[in-house]
C-alpha cells in the first residue's frame, strides 16, 4: 500500500471516523470501484474479493447487466406509493413466486431485518386470528443471527449483541440447532413459529442437518406451527440451489430473502402463500420505500443474471473445488479445526484466534477476506468466481497459516 502521504484510503478513512458513528470495526481501505469479483480502492489498486458484500453481490459487483436494467428503470421513475401498484414490483414478486415451490404473496421491504420483522408479525397475527391469542411464541437458535432491529435482535440468541440493549422483545425461546430433543423442550401451546436459517451465516457456517430440518418441517405440521426459513444469506444461488431450502426437500410456510436479491440496491421481501398471506389487511404493516420501483428492476435483473449465466450450477461446481481445496490446507496444518460449508457459502475454522491477523494480512496483499468471530473466517465470494481465484486464495492462506503456525 502507498505511504501515508500518498495514501487516499487513509485520507477519506479519517474523515470518515471524524463524521460517522464508530458502528462498525472499519478497516483503513475504500474501494471506489467494482467489476464482478474485484475490487479498487481510493488508490487505484485491485483486490479480489471473498466476501461480496456480506453475500449481497452473488452476481458480483456494479454487474453491467443489472446495472444497465437499473438506470433504464431511473431514467423513467424511481418511487410512486406503495398506494398504488408499480410494474417492476409486480414483475419481482411474479418471479419470486414463480422461483419457489410455495410462493403465492410477496411482500416487499428495505432489508433483511425489516423482511424478518414482518414475518414475525405475520406468523404472530396468523396465529392469533386463526387459533387463540396465546399463541404468539416464536422458538430460533443459539448462533442464529436475524437482525438488529429489536424484534430481529430477540429472535437472535447471541447474548454479546443483546445484552446492551435489553429490555428485548418479549416471546422468543432459543433451541440449539441440529438437537431435536433441544427443539421439542421449547415447544408448547403457545408457540406459532419456529425461525431457522437453513445454515448459519454469522454464526460460523453452521449447517442444518437433513435429518433435523425435515423434523422440524413435520413438527410443524403436527403442531400447527409456521416454519419461517431466514434465508437472506442463503438464497439466490448461494448454497448451490437457488434456495437452500430447495437442498432438503422441505417447504417452509414463509421465507425470508434479502441480500444478493437486489444485487447491491436495499432490497428485502417476505414470501408466504395465500392462505397466510391473507392475515395482513391495509395498514397491518407497510414499509414507505419497500418495493421502490428502482431496487425491484434491479431484482428482477439479478434473477434473470442467475438464471440465463447458469451461476448456481457455477456455485455448485466452484463451491465443491474450494472445499476440497480448503481441507487440503486443514490435512497441513494442526491450528485449522475444521473446514465445512456447502456451495459457496464456506468457513475454516481455527485452534486460536487467528482470523483477524489473517483478514487484516489478506489485505495489505489486495484480497478480501471475512472473519465472523475471532477464530473464523467466512467466505462469501461473488458466483462467478473462478478456480484459479481459489487457487489464487489458496496459495495465499497456505503460506500465511504456515507462517503463523511456526
């Protein structure tokens, strides 16, 4: 990297710790350009990137083609009302139906946390209206993360980012996931729903069990209890399948999705058939800019991307290289604990808290990586990414986990 002097990373990363709250743990880069799977900074210099956007640029950064199909969308009108109907919303939700094996209503927000809050509001007054006023509990897991808003944060079970903010909202009980016997001590009368991300994301890249989310579908049945799959990270090809759900041979009664949806613009929706659906009547919950007629031209082309340049057979078949390659590295080196993930939603996990040494060495050698703890690291990487940019990765991790290991 160029000299503090020279450096226009440095320069803007000051200015913005002066104006911006101190949210985030920033890192001193900032890119001012995407194509696909790389990256520019301020300098002019060129990284590749593993995490995407926190999964949100499955199809890659400032893709010509979505981004041809949103500035033709701005040029004619951005927002209306969600008073009235506008056509791109109406085309995205007709695809997103069309996408799923269960989707009969659609119903659009900002992002993944407000999509999660709205299911959480629909799976608690489908209940009320249709069984009784108790039934209002919502069970999720320990690692899960859904959100920070405070309906998405109680449906969280990580302690470390509730406790700060308690009070939280009242009604949500936490199982471990993969433990059936965990799952069946929370259930009772009172609960309508059980909230599930298919695999974990910020959690470590922790993935359901076949066996266990099949039995949590046919508990639900038994039970009358909505599944909600939380699959904002999940979805869009991630995993391999358009959705990961589609990897278990379940249906879930109402699905969220958000992220890669909108291929860079804020984007969230809730899916659910009609029958649940029709709990929600005008002025039940509404969203001011949720379904904007710009970010919903951008959804529809991100799903029209997928589909025409066959990226969840590309996740597929990369995804598979990448973990084949990363447990190579782990039969090396006694530090790494184990590697996991399916498609291209992948973790290697450490002995020692090793990941921001890693993430932080990664960068100053122009590629992007992502810890989720202080012990692992997450990848995330654009769908079109290639084998010899794994391999470009590859090399790269076996050196530097050498070195540490030493």
């Amino acid at each position: 990297m160029k000299t503090e002097e020279m450096d226009k990373n440095l320069e803007i990363y000051n200015e913005g710790s002066k104006y911006l709250m101190n949210t985030y743990s920033r890192l001193p880069v900032v890119f001012v350009k995407g194509e696909m799977q790389y990256l520019w900074d301020a300098n002019g210099q060129k990284y590749l990137d593993f995490i995407a956007g926190y999964g949100c640029l499955n199809v890659g950064h400032s893709n010509k083609f979505v981004m041809g199909k949103l500035k033709k969308q701005i040029d004619n009108i951005i927002q209306s009302s969600n008073v009235y109907h506008n056509k791109t919303q109406v085309e995205l939700a007709k695809k997103l139906c069309n996408l799923t094996d269960f989707g009969e209503k659609v119903f659009f927000a900002n992002s993944g946390t407000e999509a999660i809050e709205g299911a959480i509001k629909l799976a608690r007054k489908f209940s009320r209206d249709k069984y009784n006023s108790d039934k209002y509990r919502i069970i999720s897991f320990y690692k899960s993360f859904h959100g920070r808003t405070l309906g998405a944060l109680s449906a969280t079970a990580q302690t470390k980012k509730q406790e700060v903010f308690k009070p939280l909202i009242e009604g949500f009980d936490y199982a471990r996931l993969n433990d059936i016997n965990s799952v069946k001590g929370k259930i009772n009368k009172n609960t309508c729903a059980i909230l599930i991300e298919p695999i974990q994301g910020e959690g470590g890249i922790n993935i359901s069990d076949k066996k266990f989310l099949t039995w949590i579908r046919k508990i639900c049945f038994e039970n009358k209890i909505l599944l909600i799959l939380d699959e904002v990270q999940t979805g869009f090809g991630r995993t391999g399948e358009m959705f990961a759900y589609q990897n278990y041979g379940i249906k879930p009664d109402i699905m969220v999705i958000a992220k890669s949806l909108g291929g860079g613009m804020p984007i969230g929706a809730i899916i659910s058939t009609d029958d649940i659906s029709s709990a929600f009547n005008p002025g039940d919950h509404g969203s001011t800019f949720g379904g904007n007629a710009a970010s919903c031209a951008a959804g529809c082309a991100v799903i029209d991307y997928i589909l025409k340049n066959g990226l969840i057979d590309k996740s597929r078949e990369v995804g598979k290289y990448f973990l084949n390659k990363l447990k190579e590295i782990k039969k090396k080196y006694t530090i790494i604990k184990d590697v996991r993930g399916i498609g291209l939603m992948l973790a290697m996990e450490f002995r020692e808290e090793v990941a921001d040494i890693l993430v932080r060495n990664a960068l100053k050698d122009y590629i992007i990586l992502n810890k989720v703890s202080d012990s692992i690291l997450r990848f995330l990487p654009p769908l079109m990414i290639t084998k010899d940019n794994v391999n470009i990765l590859m090399e790269w991790l076996d050196k530097n986990i050498g070195d540490l290991q030493k």
